[in-house]
C-alpha cells in the first residue's frame, strides 16, 4: 500500500476504550501500541496499520455486503456531505457511510445486503458487522501482535 493523504491521519474515531484495559481498542480496531505510538508512526508504518484495518473490516463488510453501484454509493456519500477517497477501498467507503447513524438504507445507496443478511436492519447489520471487526482484530492481535509490541 503506497503512502496516501488519509493514511497520515489516526484512523481514530472518538471511541477509545484502551484507557479501560482493552488491547484492542472498541472504537478503531487499533492496538493500544499503536495508539500510543501513531504519532512516533514513520508514513509506512501508519500506511501498514490502516492496510491492516482496512483489510480486515473489508472481510467483514464485504461477507455481508455488495456494492453494486460505486457511482450510487459516491453519490450517498455526496449527500451526506462525506469525502469519497479514490485510494480508500470500496469495502471501507461502504462501512464509513453505513457507520452513521442517519445512513440511508442499502439499496439508496448503491448496495445490497447478501444472502443470509437480508432480514437484519440496518442498525443490526453495523452491530454486527462492528462485532465481527472487533472479533477478527482482536484474534489478529492475538496471533501476530501479542508479545511483540515494538512499534
């Protein structure tokens, strides 16, 4: 992944819970390491950690999701006056609007729920969506981070 504008800011969202014990914040998916450390980040490292969230919260959202229309979807976004990144994977566009509590519904916005998710709410969806992200980095810092916290 080469070094873009977005992957120089914290993928932070205002939600830590790190200053509660968590090794895996609730709020961003980063590692508490991390969160102390982005600041000391050189631009490769900082590009690595959104790689990585962007990798596993694409799994997650992509197993439940379709982008059918990135046109619709950029449009959306438009109207909710929201940035579309080129360099920003579709998968994490859909999320960062679906992520917002006045989302519009699925199909308004380009996407379509897969087979097995079409009888969730919106609001379910991003509950579990979120859980699943949450679960899948927590299991990643448990195989490679854990131990090895050096930035």
């Amino acid at each position: 992944m080469t070094e873009t504008s977005y992957t120089s800011k914290t993928p932070c969202v205002g939600l830590c819970s790190t200053v509660y014990g968590d090794l895996v914040c609730r709020g961003c998916k980063r590692f508490s390491h991390e969160i102390i450390d982005w600041n000391r980040y050189q631009p490769v490292q900082k590009a690595a950690v959104w790689s990585r969230l962007e990798q596993l919260l694409g799994q997650i959202v992509l197993a439940r999701i379709e982008v059918v229309s990135a046109l619709q979807l950029r449009e959306a976004m438009a109207a909710k006056q929201m940035l579309f990144n080129e360099s920003q994977p579709m998968a994490y566009q859909a999320w960062r609007l679906l992520s917002r509590a006045d989302a519009p519904a699925l199909e308004e916005c380009g996407m379509r729920a897969r087979q097995g998710y079409t009888d969730l709410t919106l609001k379910q969806l991003r509950e579990e969506i979120d859980r699943d992200y949450f679960s899948l980095s927590e299991a990643y810092y448990q195989r490679y981070a854990a131990g090895n916290t050096s930035g």
